[in-house]
C-alpha cells in the first residue's frame, strides 16, 4: 500500500502524478524549488515542500534535499517523473535504503540500462536486434577508427551515459573522425561526468519507434503497442503518434515480443519504453527508458490504460493481472509538445478542448514560465478512429489554442501537422529539417 506520494518533480508532469494520486485517494505532497512557488502542481497537490533553490541541481536533482523532504512529510512513495533523478540509479538506492519505495524499477536496473553500451550487450543477449556496427565503449582513437571504417562512414558517436538528445556527433568522412571524437568525450565528460562514447553506424532518416511497455513485480509483463516519434529537432522528439503509420502487425508483434523477452529477463517493474530505429520492414535497439515517458498519453487513449496509475500499482507490489489477450489497440492518438522559446508571463490562456482533446499543461493565466527548466510548457493530444481524422483534430485543436506572454513552437507545430508530407505518412526523422528548408 501506497499513502502518500512525494512528487520529485515539476512542471505538467508534476500535475499528471496529482491528478493520479487524487484519483487513487494518495495524498499528494510536491517538492518544489524557489522558481515554482507558484506552479500549477504546488497549488494542485494536497501539500507542497520547498526543496531548495532555483538552480535544478539545489533543488530537483538533491537527492539528500528530496528524501528529507519526503521523510518530513511522511511519504512512503518518491515519484521521479521524467528526467531530473527519475534515472538516476543512486537516487534509487539512497530512497529504498530510507525505507520509502522508488516509483520506477530497482536501482540494479535503472543502473544497467543508463549505461547504453551495457544496455545495448543484454538487448543483443537476449535476441534484440540491434544497431549495426554498435561497438562497444571506445578505448582508444585508434581502434575505433578501424571500427568506424569498418562499419563504412558516416557513423555516430555517442556517450554511454548519454541522454536528451545530448553528446551525439555524426563522422561523414575519416579525416574527421578523430578530432570528432575527441569532442564528443570531452562533451560527454561535462554533460554526464562521464567521458565513455561508443560507436554506431549512422542511419539515413530512419523513423523513431518506440514500444510501451508495463510490468508488475508478479512477472506479469505486457506492451500497450507502439509510438512513432520521427518528428524530431535536433534529436529531440516534437510530435508522437500511434500506431505508427508504417508498423505492420508482424512488426508489431515482433517488436512487443523482443521488448518483453528483455524486460522479463530484466525482472523489470512498472512502465518503461524500449526505443528502436527502423528502417523498411527492420528494426534496430537503441535504448531503454526506465521511467514514464513525456509522449505516455498517445498510448493511453489507444489502450485505455492509465499508465501512471500502473506504475504506481506496480510500485506498490500490486498484481496488475496484466495479460496481452487483454491489450486492445483501438484508433489512433498524437501528441504535440508546445514548447516555450522564452521565458514569459502568460497573458492570455486557452487551451483547446471538444471531442478527443486532451491537454496535459501546468500554465494558467498570470503564471510566469521561468528560465531555468525544460521548454516544455504543454501537451496536446487527440484522438481519432483513424490517422486521418486525429490528425485533422489536431489541426482543429492547434487552431483553437491560444497563448499569449510566452513565445513558442506553435507556428511550427500547425505548419508540421498542416504538410502533405507528414500527412502522407511516408518521412523520417529528417523531415523537420527538410520542412524547414522549404520555409527558407
Ligand atoms: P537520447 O537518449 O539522448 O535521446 P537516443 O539514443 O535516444 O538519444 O537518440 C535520439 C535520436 O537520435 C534518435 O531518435 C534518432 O533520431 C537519432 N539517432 C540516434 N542514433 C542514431 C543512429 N545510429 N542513426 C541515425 N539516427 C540516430
């Protein structure tokens, strides 16, 4: 039994656990820093503790800081959320040795999953196909040079402890490779502490897929389908959508089967997302996030599963009674992010709404977006029986909403869900790039 939830986090993912934990009767206590006094989440929950200041790594990422906070206030459950210490193995550790339960999977997994090179040799134990030429960590320049040449330009770099979009560099021609290199583990020592980069071909504008899965500490282990996140800038998703318009039910099913055999074999609990390239009719591992994602609510309107409140259930040692006979693919649901460029006071807020609109945001009118947090200010997701008609509703939505105070990426959300060649359902993570050439 869970009683009481002390959310780690901030921002609509800090409104997305309130609102689970008040449908579940948890009491809700969120630890926030100085620059969310004001937040949506605070005013929400049933309590709220300052954690520390502004800066994420006094406030949201100290670990010493959040589990006082939660003994303080007698919770007995830590939520991460995203990002922040939701992959954070230590953080984990410390909250289960304070006798308070972790939300997301056991330190031992979170740790073998955040390296992505260890990560990638269990997927490949375990029969996951995985991205041609992945090395593993790269010792020294010279090696990996024949690697990379082996494997045929151009390649990528990336850091094992890598995340976000962050510390991944493309090589097109050998004569750049080493100084390449050299970059790329010096970016991955500041961003991660930690200087370890590996190798992988590098895939002409494949498509981001990615299957949801959920599991209980009963070994009960199920995937809730697929979501297709190709729209990208700069590696970091914008748009995600389900079914995918180009996974096939034998895809499908081969996907969610790979996924599962490795989380079973993880001995894994509560949600997670397996992340694959495909290209064709072929899919290749890349990584594996143990924890709720942003893009979870495209597969909660297809499935019917309140994924948060699973992840909690499971958290709690719940048997869930999970069985795949009992997962339904039903329609077709995308979510677009609508990300801040600035920091801003809203002046005018209206979020869409009507028939299979869905927004999940922390902004209310007056409230100021401060500047030193993720740009993601809200969600918007539709339904529909069919991509064509939830496509064309959230071309309805877009229109509707409105935001004023804080600059964003709306013009550049509608101008994505108005082309024919997103329509068309035939692109790959390139496409932004492409569209974006046009416009200029
Ligand atoms: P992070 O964990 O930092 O988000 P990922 O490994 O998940 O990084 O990759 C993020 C995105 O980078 C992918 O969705 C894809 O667009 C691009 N990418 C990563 N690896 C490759 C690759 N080998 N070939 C082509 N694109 C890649």
């Amino acid at each position: 039994m869970i009683n009481s939830i002390l959310i780690a986090n901030r921002g609509e993912i800090a409104v997305r656990i309130v609102r689970a934990c008040r449908e579940m009767g948890i009491r809700s206590v969120v630890a926030y820093s100085s620059a969310d006094e004001d937040s949506l989440a605070v005013r929400m929950a049933d309590s709220a503790i300052r954690v520390g200041p502004a800066p994420a790594r006094e406030s949201y990422l100290n670990k010493q800081s959040l589990i006082s906070a939660a003994v303080l206030t007698r919770c007995d459950a830590i939520h991460p959320g995203v990002g922040f210490l939701s992959e954070n193995a230590a953080f984990a550790q410390e909250v289960t040795d304070a006798g308070i339960v972790f939300i997301g999977p056991k330190p031992e997994t979170i740790s073998l999953l955040g390296d992505k090179v260890q990560a990638k040799k269990t997927a490949r134990e375990n029969g996951v196909p995985v991205i041609p030429g992945s090395t593993g960590s790269v010792e020294d320049a010279k090696a990996a040079l024949e690697s990379a040449e082996e494997m045929g330009f151009p390649v990528i770099i990336k850091a094992a402890a890598g995340g976000g979009g962050k510390g991944m560099r493309i090589v097109r021609e050998a004569g750049e490779f080493e100084r390449t290199l050299k970059m790329a583990a010096s970016e991955a020592e500041s961003a991660f502490s930690d200087g370890t980069v590996y190798l992988e071909k590098y895939l002409e504008d494949p498509r981001h897929v990615e299957v949801q899965i959920l599991a209980d500490s009963h070994g009960n282990v199920v995937h809730l389908g697929e979501r297709d996140c190709s729209v990208q800038e700069k590696h970091q998703k914008l748009v995600e959508e389900s079914p995918s318009p180009v996974v096939t039910p034998e895809m499908r099913a081969s996907m969610g089967n790979d996924a599962i055999r490795l989380f079973k074999s993880l001995g894994y609990v509560g949600a997670g997302t397996i992340e694959f390239l495909v290209v064709g009719d072929e899919y290749f591992f890349m990584e594996v996030n143990a924890r709720v994602q942003v893009e979870h609510p495209v597969s909660e309107l297809v499935t019917g599963v309140d994924i948060v409140r699973d992840q909690i259930r499971a958290a709690a040692g719940e048997d869930l009674g999970l069985s795949q006979d009992n997962i339904n693919l039903r329609g077709y649901a995308i979510e677009v992010r609508i990300n801040a460029r600035a920091p801003g006071r809203v002046t005018n807020y209206l979020p869409p709404g009507g028939y299979g609109v869905r927004v999940d945001s922390f902004l209310y009118n007056g409230y100021f977006v401060p500047p030193n947090y993720d740009a993601l200010i809200a969600k918007i997701i539709c339904y529909g029986d069919n991509r064509e008609e939830g496509v064309r509703r959230m071309e309805r939505a877009l229109s509707e909403f409105v935001l004023e105070g804080v600059p964003t990426n709306l013009d550049i959300q509608k101008r994505i869900i108005g082309h024919k060649t997103f329509q068309g359902g035939n692109f790959g993570t390139g496409l932004l790039a492409s569209i974006m050439e046009e416009v200029a």
